[in-house]
C-alpha cells in the first residue's frame, strides 16, 4: 500500500472537485447512505399511497433512476450507477454479516440476470403495458427485488448478488465499457507491493491491480473501496469506449445483453410504439399474427400485439446478428463463437445512445414537471411546474442526432476490433459488412421508421385521415359561415392565396402546398370579390367555369371544392413550371355581355439541380377558353428563381381571343391602396414600374416581404350579338391577375459599405503589419541585410 | 668549399612536416591496389601544399576557421577563402602539447601548435572560432594572446529547441555582418546564390561518388576518399571541383567494369568518431592495410562537410542566411550536443545503407564529447546488433602496434562472421 | 520502370503544380461555360455563387441540407445527407489533402499572390510555435459554425440568416464570382441584424485573406474548415505523405520549405504518416528533402514521389555549374 503517489493529469482524483465526488469515502457514504434512504421511502410510500395522485414513487423509480439516471451516466462515466446502488450498498453491510458461502454453479449464471430483464420486465411490460407502472406496482416490484437481493446477499458471498440475479448488473457491466473512465492502478508503485490492499477491500472480490493488463474492468462497480485502501489506485479519463479497441477477455452474456436489450427495447419500441402508431400499424406482421391468433386463443388481459412485436423483434434481431456473424465468420474462416463474441462488442453503444436520446426527450416533456411534482407530493407540499418542452417543439429533434452517433460509433468499434484480426486485409474487408449486419439492421428500422410516417402519417385518436390535402379548416369549422353576397357583375372577382375566413393569418400567405413531402404538391386558392364596404367576400357557389393550364401546357378543367363554405379550387403540380388557374364566367345584363376571367398563376419550383428551363414553356400562355387575359410578359433572362422587386418593371400584355388588344385599360393597384392605370400599345404591352412603399423600422424589415398587388384589365367592343336568347349590344371583358412584390436588393444592400470596408481592412492591416514587422523591439539589434542584387 | 648553414627553426619544422606529410602519401600511394588515376591530382596537391610549402591563394583573403560549422557559403560569397585550420601533425601536436594540458585533444594541440610556429603556408588573416568543443572554445583566447585576430561564433549547445534555432540564426547574421565589414565586401542577393550553388555543387559531386561505395565492389578505398574530403579544407574551390568531376567520371567507369578497391571479403566497415586529419590518417590506413574497405564514415572532417545540403525556399539574402544557418545546425551529428540520438540513427541508417560489417569508432585521448558518447553508441550498436570496435589513439607515432593487433583482430572476426554467412 | 521513377523523382515540382493548379482553377472557376458540372460534392473551395462553376462546394449543398428541421433530416432527409457526404468521401480519398495544395481555387489564387509577393521582394513572417499552436484550433471552430449554425436553424433556435452562415463569412464568395466578372456578392446586407454582421466579416474575412498572403504563405489555409474536415477522414485515403525516420537527419529542410509551418515534418522520426491536419499535401517538403527516401508519397502503398539526393540537386540547381568565363 501506498500512502502518496504523484497523479497523472488524466487521473480524475487528482481534479478539483470531481476528485473530491469520486475519492471521498465519506461524501459517498452520505451520499449511498441518502439514496437508500431516499429508495427505502420511495418503497415505503408506494405501499401507503396507491392511488394515482402517487406520483413521488414513480419519479423516483422510473423518472430517476430508471432510466434517465441509468442511461446517462452508463456511457459516460461508467458503472456509477451500480456504485450509489441501494441494494449493493446495503448488501454489503449484510454480507459482513452473512453466511458468505459460495453460491452453487447452477446459480452463477449471468443469463438469470439478463432474461429477468429481458423476459420479466420487459416481456411482461409488453404483455401488461399498465402493470408496473402503478405506484403500487412499482412498490411490489421493488420490494420483491429487495427481498430477493437481500436474501442473496445473506447467504453468498463476494456481492453475487450483482454478477448474476441482479436484472441490470450484465446490462450495467457491458454497457459501462463504453465510458470514458477507467479505475485502475499505478503500475510503478503496484510492482513493489506485496499486500494488495486494493483486493482485500474489495466488496466483490475483484483485483484492481490487473485492471490495466486484462484491459478489463471485470465487475467493478466503482464502489471506491479499493481507493480509500490505497493511494495506488487510479480513475482516469481515456478515450470513450478505448477498452474495446484492444483485446480482453469476452464474456458471452455481454453480447446477448447488447443484442436482446436492443431487440426487446430499441426495436420492439420502434416497432410497437413507433410504427405502431402509424396509420400502417395494422399492415404489419405483429398485427397481422395478433389479429390471426385472436381467433384461437384468448389472450386475456395481455395486449396480443404488444407481445408479438416484442417476440418478432426478438426474432428479427437475433437473425440479424447471428446471420450476419454467421457469413462474416466464413469469410473470415474463423469459428463463429470466436467472431461472434469478439466483433459483437461493437453493438454496444446502439441501444444505450437511442436511450439517451429518448430520456432527454421525455425529460423535457414530461420527465422534469414528473419529478418536481413527485418530489413535492412525496415530502408534503405541492409544486406546480410547467413541462420545459412541449410536443412539436423543433429542436427537441437534436437528440434525434444520437442515434446517428451510435450507429457511427458502432462501426468504429468494430473496425477497430476486425483489425485486430489476424487475416488478411482482403478477408477483413469483405467480412466487414456482414459483421456489420446489426448495426445495419437497427439503421434499416430506424429509416424504415421514418419511412412509413413519412408516407402514411401518423394515426390521428384512431381516424387515420387518407393521403389527401391537409385542410387548416379547423377554425373554420367552429366559426359561423358567413353569409354570402352574390358579387355584382361590376365587381372585381380574383383569387385569393389566403383563405377569407381564417381569422388568424399566420397560416395563409405562405406557401400551403399541402400534404407531406413526398406526395404531390397542390394549391389551393379561393376566388374573392371585394363588396362596397371594401370587405373581402368569398363566393358561396361558383357558377363559372374553371381551367387548368399546367406546366406542360395542357389544358383541363378544374373543380371546385365541394364543403359548405367558402368555395375553393385545389389543383396538383406535380411537374415544375408556370400553373396557370382560370375562372371564366359570361353573363348578360343590361344589354351588355359580361365576361369575366380571373386567372391565378403560380411558378412551382422544387429546387432540383436537373430542372432545365425551356423558355418556350415558361413563355407566357393563355388558353382558349379564356377570351380575354392578362399575360406577364417574360424577361429574357428569368430563371426558375424568378421574383418581383420594387423598382423593376413590370411588363404585362392583354390578350383577346389570343390576340394582343390595344387601347384596353390595365390597372395595377397595390395593398397600400396605391394605383396606376394605362392602355396597352399596339403590341398590346403595358409597362408598370413597381413601386417602393415598404419603410418600416429597421428592426423589423423583412427581404421577403410580400407586397401583394392586382392587375386588372378591363375592355369594352361594341358587337351586338345572343347569349342564351339574351341580346347584348356590347361586349365587356375583364380580367384579372393577382400578385406579390419583394422589397428591392439596394434597399438593403450597399456596395459602397461592402468595399469600403473591404479596403478599409486591408489597409489597416497592411498597415498594422508593416510597423509591426518593421517595429519589433529586441534587446539587440536584429541584423538586416539589403536585398541587392 | 660545403657551406654549412643552421636551419632555423621553421625550415626545421617545415622539414619534419614534409617528412610526415610525404611517409603518409607513400603508404597511401603504393600500399594499396591502384587507386583511380584522377586521385593522382590529389596527391599532388598534398605534396604541394604541404611537402613544398605551396601557397594556393595568394590573391584573396583567407579566412580561417576552427569547425565546420562555420560557414563556408557566406565566406564564398564575401568572396574570401575559408581554410579549414584544424590539423593533422604531430610535429605541430608536439609544439602545441607545451601550450596546452597534456590530457588535451591532440587535434587542437596541433593547431595551437601551427599557430605557435606561425608558419603558414597560406596565412588566414581573421581566424572564426564558434563555440563549439570545450577545447576548441578555450584555445581562441590562446591563439588570441599570439597576436592574431579571433572572431568568436556563438554557437548552442541543444539544437531540439526554437531558441537555438533562433539563437543560431541571430549569431550567423552578426558573424555575416562582422565579417563583411571586416573584409570590406558587401553581401548580394547575387553573390550569395552563386556561392550556395557552387558549394551545392561540391556537395552534390561528393554525393554521386559516394553513393559509389554502396556497391558490393566498391570503386575506391576509404584513405583516398579521406584524403579528398581533407582536400575541401583548403584547396581552391573550382580546381577541387574540376578534380572531383574527374573522379566521379573514372569511378563511374570502374563501378561499371567492376573494378574492386579492395577483395571480395574484405569486410566492409563504417568508421566514425574523431576526424582523421591529413596526415594523421594513421587508423583508416591500418583498416585498409588489413584488408578491410571503409565504406562510409561519419566524421566531421569528411562525410558531414558534404551530407546536409541547403534548400532555400525563397531566394531573398535574409531567407539564404536563416537557410545557411539551419543547415549547419541542424543536421549536425556531431557530439558537443546535450542529445546525440541524431548520431546514433545515423550511424545505423549507414550500416543499413551501406551493407557494412562493423563500425569502429575512434576517440582522440583527451577528446571528452567523443569518449563521452561512446558508451550509448556502443549499447545502440549492441541493440541493433551491429559489431563495433573502440579505439582511442592520439597523433603520436609509437602506438600503431597495439592498434594494428585490435584492429585486425576486430577485422578477422568480421571476415568469420561473413564467412559464415 | 526505373527511368520513369528517376523521372518523376526528379521533377521540378513547381512547374508541376503551377499547370495543375491552372487546370483546375479553370476547370472550377469556367467549368460551367463549357458545360461540365462535377456535382455538389467537390472537397475543395469551388464556391457556388459563382454561376459558372463546374462542381460546386461541398459546404454549401451540405449547410442547406442540415437546415432542414430536425425531424426531418434525421429521418427522410438522412439518405440525401448521406448520399452527398459518401460522394464527398470518394472524391476526397482519391487525393487525400492533395485537392487543397493543387486542385482548391482559393489555394492557387493565395499562391499567385505569393508569386506576386516575392516579385515585389516582401519577406514572408512565421508563426512563434506557441502562436501557431494556439491558432490551429481555429479552424475546427469554423467546421463546427458549418455544422451547427444550420441545425440551429432546423431546430429553431437561429433564424434563416444562419442558415449558411460560414458561406456568408467565406472570402471565396466574395472573390470566385469577381472571376466571372459578378461583383453582386461585394455588399453588406442591412437587412437584419445578423445579416449586416455576417457579411461585414465576410468583407474583413476577404480583406485579411487578401492582406494574409502577402505576409504568410498559405494564410487562409491555416484556418479553413474544410482542411479539418479533410482531416477526420484523412487516414481512408489513397495518397498519403510518408516518411522514413530512420533515414531522417532532422536538417528541418523540409519544415523551412512548409507553407503551413508544420513543426512535425522535421522533428517526428518516428510516426510513419506524417500528414499533419494543416498540411496541403503541397509536396514541397519531399522536394526540399535532401536524403535517399526519407519522405515520400505513396498512393496504394506504391511510392509515386520520392525524395532523392539527385533530385534535391536539381530542383536546387546544384546538380551542374553554370559555367561564367573568368
């Protein structure tokens, strides 16, 4: 033993204050001491409390420890969590005092640990989702484990108790490997020592000092007897994970803990719970075999699907470990226990990294209000806290990154364990996909996750919607229908991107393409029509008649909504290019033929690199159906990424019969209630420059603020004529064409100050250079030699 | 009527000077097989220089200088002569040994001993001493006190750390600086280039003829390469270039007729250690006369004169100098630094890359940095199980026969080992 | 065989690296007028608001990939982020850092500049190592703003203007178009806050970047952040820059010669890959080393370039005298 010893700067005893949290045997006594006490209380108050108002025991059992606590701290700072044990902190005290035998061979079985997890929790909780989590559950559960725990610790000797019936002690041991620490001790002063402190005070009967050589922690638990024995003994900071870069002995069961606790955790919850909650939950397997085995068996009380994902997870995982190991050792030409049991350490960070991303998510929703409410309930007196995330919060998806680590970290570990292979390059290159399979394999659910959302949608309170446009009617649905004026034929009718009745207009004046990614994009837009008071009105019934244009320039016709309310017109773009939307209505009053055209158009783009822009069907077209139309006329050098600015002109050509139009009058009237009105030249082109009225403080400028505007053209023939047995003398024709303007680059951007500081920069530090280098003060004369040639 | 005259004590000198300088040319000449003809330019120099007491530069200023580390390019450049002054006689060891403790170097008894006789046959007119062995440092102020003019370079002990770097380069621009005042020539961008070249060219002509000697059927024998190194101490630049051309060409001609300097088993050997100084080449001749060939050496008067070469990046004076100076000092091997695992690597890259037999290292009585590192070299060969001799000789003529018994028992147990394959 | 090897082992490396750098400046800069597009994925600065470039910047495609909101890159949109990332990948293992010293535009104008700085007979300064220690960690500080100022945008927390946040600071947005003759990108953006500062950087960023090569070497290189990001994966690649310590003399030739001042050419006897993270795989160092294959370039374990005695002579003009009539 040794009483001092100089400390590397890795070892975490000699740091400030982490040394003092991990060395000081009285802090961690108090400290075991106050977790036991806090879990003996736990225990005791699910038993008296069992009603739901009971929330301290839950949060002390599944909000702290498991498994936020659990999860978080296995691989970081490793096996902690077994250090601060309740059960392992009492049980030692009882074992000082116990018969200390040897516990028979039959019991020194790691898997009793494992499957008791594996099959008596979680199988169970799949079975019975509700049954533990009740606080009298959990009590029962706890206090059952207690009694056992204690009862093996009385009867066995060195802590058995934790390598073998503990449920987490093998789940603990393997994942722990991946931490960042190490105990271990100091080799020049443990070359000399013939005492070995260090074991004898060992609660499991562990050497500390051949820690470092086996490259093995074995069952550890960073207890911290070993350092209070002896200064010799080190806990240092090493590279995460580094003990699987080399070789040490392996421990089977490690490698079913990591494949069974991925297969009943990670994959049945993706399964279960996640895809489970999809519109497609009834399209797979699980379902389908519940659903079959229905009919033969009564399942009772226990959830048949909950146990068939849990049992084809099991069954999936397993297969892809073992096939996957299995074709990886044949390649390899190695026996398959040895590759299976040595490569399937690289497993390890798959489940314990995806929890950890699940803790933190639940910690925020809901984790974080359980805990200080249970807290206050069980120490008498109430907390109302607010949860620090809710559901739908954008960036609660970081943690998502996690997963994305493990499964990089996991290859990592496994190249580096297929180099320590003894084949060829060759060998170790083919085999490395095949031993690679489960890693690949929880990659696969995960995308295949994403990917059945993605394309069925979550399952809405058990009405799955079908794949169809999203309505933001909600609102609407409460409000009164408004009750509609019929426009008269003097009023301006054109179409609207925003939904007239929806009240907040957070939602509209965006770009509602409708549906999810992956499905076709649509539009939806409503033909408004502004009364005498100035109101927006939207139409109650639409007699007109309705165009499509589309992008390939073809022609048909589209329908109108067919809810109460405001009429709307939805139309797909599925290709890129100009969308044009007609409204072509005709009627006779006062002699006079009315035809009116409302047209909409709209440039979907969706930003693909292969798009190619062909001028001749970005050109601006009409249709014949529409007699009478405003064109804006294209520049030559517009691209796909085409916009307005304030400033630019606006060229736009009126059209009738397909023909350009002089004389007609074209009106361009903006949202600021700003107007211009020309005629058309003999080409039929009118020429708008748009204006700059958008000054708001600078604080709250936005580039992208949209000055929406309309065109109207308007013009009069006189020919006389019959439309449905109706005379008119004169022809009128209108037409319109809504549309948006951004503010002007110069508005906000200076070249001027964009240069200037430029050369301002460079000539303060070409200046600040040259006297530095020429400047330099030194207690001698630096020598400096003329650059003659 | 014979006219009897008294010699004076330098024609005296001068005489047992010749007398050494030719017994050591005889031995070198007719002992061996038949040295390239183009080595004849080089015996005859030596016969000038120091039978006949030529003087080769009569027409620039001489520049003398007491290491290697001085250097050579910028004294090129301020068109001056730099000579190298160490010494090789004992006739001068035995004048300098009444200057200096008799446990000194002999090497520097020698040259303090020159200077003590003053008799130079091309007399440096500033002498540039840098701060390098203990022995050589103290003998500034010696040769100082006898009236010549000594300029001290200062030179760092460590060569790991950027302050020696830097401490380096500052001495060299001052000594640049100093010197061209002293000689009165400014340094230009020009001259400097020039000058770098044409010693690159030197070092370049050394390298192609010694890569020679990496062949089973070495071309020509280490005593003659010796020589011709020695031969840069202080012959005129151009004829030594025009002379070493020479010897490549027929070197190169006899690689290809496979002309053999020495036998087929005659073990090859890397010497290192003191430098054997024209005519003190009393332990490589021995070598060679027991019929082992020297391969390749690691001493400062031959191989590290031309090993490191200068690269510039940019060819500005002030980056030529930082550059000059680097070179000296940071491919040095030799052991008046604090650290010599640079020494031991490189003694073991030649054997490796010279496929020699053995190593024998010779230390100078009396030189301490020398006898010093002997020891890790010698455990550094062991580990890389290299056979290694130690030998400590001085100039004095009475030792050869104990050294020839070491020497050719060492050389026979490498032709056994090589026997036995 | 061994003619070629002594022919390539003897190349000026220099003229070498002015043409190839030429062809690719061209082939990135104009690449569009002549209607090649290698893609979005291209390992070097090839920045894409040049309209005419032929293969665009990795960074750029990459920073609006990860300002996707987060449920959707790391569910649909992971394949499409790791599609381009691969690609990537297979362009840069083919080089390793070689595309910063010969193929990166903004490389080749620093060296032009450098060029142009010694014909002007300006010395160039160096970094004390204690400096130069410090500042090298920089440019993982700048890999970090490309990646997470756009998840920051995806989770919600830094609005739109952050969404390519280094290209707003990146002097090659500035200076690439100037070569198309687009000066459109030389203006501060007043419109928000964020914007006004992000591009008043880009403009010092430009204005150090051009003051920088006229006093260092390679002076933006030491900061640049996808020379870090080259670096992670620079241990898979093809080309690697070797040495043999054993033949090394530690006459620190080849750390005099370093654009990036890189201490660890000269000193490290001992590792066998010597690619440090600055270093441009500029090969000047294996052409300044003046001993037999003691630093050499191997692709595939095959040495390409050596250094040699014979070469070092050479490329120093020391292999003949040119002879002056006296």
């Amino acid at each position: 033993m040794v009483n001092f010893i100089k400390r590397d700067k890795d070892d975490i005893y000699a740091k400030p204050l982490l040394g003092v949290l991990f060395k000081n045997q009285k802090f961690l006594t108090i400290l075991k001491i106050a977790i036991s006490m806090l879990f003996l209380y736990a225990l005791y108050f699910g038993f008296t409390h069992t009603g739901k108002e009971n929330t301290f025991t839950t949060a002390v059992f599944w909000g702290i420890f498991w498994s936020l606590f659990m999860v978080l701290t296995l691989p970081t700072f490793g096996r902690i969590f077994c250090g601060i044990c309740p059960h392992g902190f009492m049980g030692k005290y009882i074992t000082k005092y116990g018969l200390k035998k040897t516990m028979p061979k039959w019991l020194q079985n790691r898997y009793i640990g494992v499957f008791l997890l594996v099959f008596g929790w979680w199988g169970v909780y799949y079975m019975f989702p509700n049954l533990f989590r009740t606080p009298l559950g959990t009590a029962i559960l706890f206090a059952v484990m207690t009694l056992i725990a204690f009862i093996v610790y009385f009867l066995y000797k060195d802590m058995s108790y934790c390598k073998y019936i503990c449920p987490i002690g093998t789940l603990t041991r393997a994942y722990s490997k991946l931490s960042f620490t190490w105990l271990g001790t100091y080799k020049s002063a443990c070359n000399d020592c013939r005492t070995f402190e260090c074991a004898t005070a060992c609660p499991y009967n562990l050497k500390p000092f051949t820690f470092d050589n086996r490259n093995s922690m074995t069952d550890c638990t960073l207890c911290m007897d070993c350092s209070s024995a002896c200064e010799a003994v080190s806990f240092k900071y090493k590279n995460p994970s580094f003990s699987l870069f080399s070789k040490f002995q392996v421990l089977k069961a490690e490698v079913w803990a990591f494949i069974l606790i991925l297969a009943s955790i990670s994959i049945t919850m993706s399964f279960h719970h996640g895809i489970g909650r999809s519109n497609a939950a009834g399209d797979m397997i699980w379902s389908k075999t519940a659903e079959f085995l229905k009919h033969y068996i009564d399942f009772g009380a226990i959830d048949p699907i909950g146990l068939f994902a849990f049992v084809y997870a099991l069954i999936f995982t397993i297969l892809a470990a073992v096939i996957g190991m299995f074709i990886a050792a044949k390649i390899l030409k190695k026996d398959f226990n040895t590759v299976f049991y040595d490569l399937g350490y690289s497993y390890a960070p798959l489940f314990i990294l995806g929890s950890i991303a699940h803790s933190f998510e639940m910690f925020f929703l809901k984790g974080y209000e359980h805990i200080a409410e249970g807290f206050a309930y069980g120490f008498g007196f109430t907390l109302d806290v607010a949860p620090l995330a809710n559901r739908g919060d954008g960036w609660l998806h970081v943690f998502d990154l996690l997963k994305w680590v493990a499964i990089i970290w996991a290859l990592i570990i496994l190249y580096k364990r297929v180099k320590l292979l003894d084949v060829s390059r060759l060998r170790k290159i083919a085999a490395f996909p095949f031993a690679a399979s489960l890693i690949i394999f929880f990659l696969a659910v995960n995308m295949y996750v994403g990917y059945i959302f993605k394309t069925y949608g979550k399952a809405s309170n058990g009405h799955a919607s079908h794949g169809g446009v999203e309505r933001v009617n909600k609102k609407s649905e409460k409000q009164d229908l408004p009750t509609f004026i019929k426009p008269e034929f003097s009023d301006t009718i054109y179409f609207s991107e925003i939904n007239p009745t929806a009240e907040k207009k957070s939602y509209g004046g965006g770009h509602s393409h409708g549906g999810a990614r992956g499905r076709v994009a649509t539009k939806e837009v409503w033909p408004v029509f502004e009364d005498a008071e100035g109101k927006k009105n939207c139409l109650g019934a639409l007699e007109a008649k309705l165009y499509l244009l589309d992008a390939n320039l073809n022609t048909k016709e589209a329908t109108v909504s067919k809810d109460a309310g405001c009429k709307s017109v939805t139309f797909e773009m599925p290709d890129n290019g100009y969308y044009n939307l007609f409204y072509v209505n005709k009627d006779v009053k006062d002699n006079t033929l009315y035809i009116t055209t409302a047209k909409y158009e709209f440039l979907r783009f969706n930003h693909s690199n292969y798009a190619i822009y062909d001028k001749k069907k970005m050109d601006a077209h009409t249709i014949k159906e529409a007699p009478f139309d405003i064109l804006r006329v294209r520049e030559d050098d517009e691209t796909f990424f085409h916009a307005l600015y304030s400033g630019k002109k606006l060229r736009v050509k009126v059209v009738l019969e397909e023909e350009a139009i002089e004389g007609a009058d074209v009106t361009l009237s903006t949202k600021t209630l700003w107007s211009k009105t020309l005629k058309t030249d003999k080409n039929g082109v009118a020429t708008f420059t748009l204006i700059e009225d958008y000054f708001p403080n600078w604080n709250e400028f936005n580039k992208r603020y949209k000055n929406e505007f309309l065109l109207s053209a308007s013009y009069v023939k006189d020919v006389s004529g019959v439309d449905n047995e109706r005379q008119y003398q004169k022809i009128n024709y209108s037409a319109t064409y809504p549309s948006y303007y951004y503010p002007n680059e110069r508005g906000y951007k200076s070249y001027a100050y964009g240069l200037s500081a430029a050369v301002l920069i460079m000539i303060i530090s070409g200046f600040v250079i040259y006297m530095y280098r020429t400047r330099r003060e030194k207690p001698f004369k630096e020598v400096r030699f003329d650059e003659e040639n | 009527m014979t006219e009897h005259k008294i010699e004076t004590s330098r024609e005296r000198q001068n005489r047992h000077k010749a007398m050494e300088a030719a017994s050591v040319l005889e031995k070198i000449k007719h002992n061996f097989k038949e040295p390239p003809r183009a080595m004849s330019y080089f015996y005859d120099l030596y016969e000038r220089v120091n039978c006949k007491h030529e003087s080769l530069h009569v027409d620039k200023a001489k520049v003398g200088t007491m290491c290697i580390q001085v250097p050579s390019e910028i004294i090129y450049a301020l068109d001056a002569v730099p000579l190298r002054l160490c010494n090789g006689f004992y006739t001068d060891d035995e004048i300098g040994s009444d200057l200096l403790p008799s446990k000194s170097c002999p090497l520097v008894k020698a040259t303090v001993g020159q200077f003590a006789s003053n008799n130079f046959s091309d007399k440096p007119d500033v002498i540039i001493s840098p701060t390098t062995c203990d022995q050589k440092a103290k003998s500034g102020a010696i040769i100082e006190g006898m009236g010549f003019s000594v300029y001290d370079m200062e030179f760092p002990r460590t060569k790991e750390s950027h302050e020696s770097r830097e401490y380096w380069r500052r001495s060299v621009r001052k000594f640049t600086k100093d010197l061209s005042i002293d000689l009165n020539k400014k340094l230009t961008k020009k001259s400097l280039k020039e000058s770098i070249k044409k010693v690159g060219y030197a070092q370049h002509l050394y390298h192609k003829l010694n890569i020679l000697r990496k062949n089973t059927a070495s071309p020509i024998l280490g005593k003659d390469m010796f020589l011709v190194t020695n031969a840069f101490f202080f012959d005129k630049i151009d004829n030594w270039i025009d002379a070493m051309e020479n010897l490549v060409q027929e070197c190169e001609q006899r690689v290809e007729t496979q002309v053999n300097a020495a036998s087929k088993m005659s073990p090859r050997i890397v010497y290192t250690g003191s430098p054997p100084i024209f005519p003190n080449l009393k332990i490589p001749l021995l070598i060679e006369q027991s019929d082992a060939i020297i391969v390749a050496d690691e001493t400062c008067s031959s191989n590290r004169m031309f090993n490191d070469m200068i690269s510039v990046d940019e060819w500005f004076v002030n980056d030529m100098i930082d550059s000059i100076a680097d070179r000296y000092l940071k491919g040095c091997t030799c052991p008046i630094f604090t650290k010599n695992s640079d020494r031991k690597r490189r003694i073991i890259d030649l054997v490796r890359d010279y496929k020699a037999d053995g190593v024998i290292y010779q230390a100078f009585a009396g030189c301490q940095v020398y006898e010093m590192e002997q020891r890790s070299v010698l455990e550094a060969m062991q580990k890389a199980q290299i056979p290694i001799l130690y030998l400590e000789s001085d100039y004095s003529p009475s030792q050869s026969g104990q050294l020839t018994t070491r020497i050719e028992a060492f050389v026979e147990s490498l032709k056994n080992r090589k026997r036995r394959g | 065989m061994k003619r070629i090897r002594d022919f390539i082992n003897r190349a000026d490396i220099r003229r070498f690296r002015f043409w190839l750098q030429l062809f690719f400046f061209v082939l990135f800069i104009y690449g569009g007028y002549f209607a090649i597009n290698l893609g979005n994925s291209i390992p070097v600065f090839s920045c894409g608001y040049d309209r005419q470039v032929g293969g665009m910047c990795y960074f750029l495609p990459l920073q609006h990939q990860l300002a996707r909101p987060l449920d959707v890159l790391f569910s649909a949109a992971s394949i499409s982020v790791l599609i381009g990332f691969i690609t990537f990948l297979l362009w840069f293992v083919v080089f390793n850092k070689a595309w910063c010293g010969y193929a990166c535009p903004l490389g080749t104008m620093q060296d032009w500049l450098t060029g142009l700085r010694k014909k002007m007979g300006i010395r160039y300064s160096t970094y004390t190592q204690p400096q130069f220690d410090k500042l090298k960690k920089i440019k993982y500080i700048m890999l970090a703003l490309v990646i997470l100022a756009p998840m920051g945008v995806g989770m919600g927390i830094l609005g739109g203007e952050w969404r390519t946040a280094f290209c707003e600071i990146c002097p090659g947005r500035m200076i690439t178009p100037l070569f198309v003759g687009d000066v459109s990108q030389w203006s501060l953006d007043f419109s928000t806050k964020t914007a006004m500062i992000l591009t008043t950087l880009g403009l010092i960023f430009t204005g150090l970047f051009v003051i920088g090569s006229f006093v260092k070497k390679r002076f933006f290189c030491f900061f640049c952040p996808m020379s870090a990001m080259h670096y992670i994966f620079s241990d898979a690649a093809l080309l690697k820059l070797k040495k043999d310590g054993d033949k090394c003399t530690k006459c620190g030739d080849c750390y005099n010669v370093c654009d990036m001042q890189i201490k660890d050419i000269a000193d490290d006897v001992k590792s066998t890959n010597i690619l440090r993270d600055d270093c441009i795989l500029c090969m000047k160092c294996v052409a300044a080393c003046p001993e037999d294959d003691a630093l050499h370039v191997d692709i595939l374990n095959m040495k390409l370039f050596s250094s040699t005695k014979g070469g070092f002579a050479k490329r120093m003009q020391m292999d003949k005298l040119e002879k002056k009539d006296d």
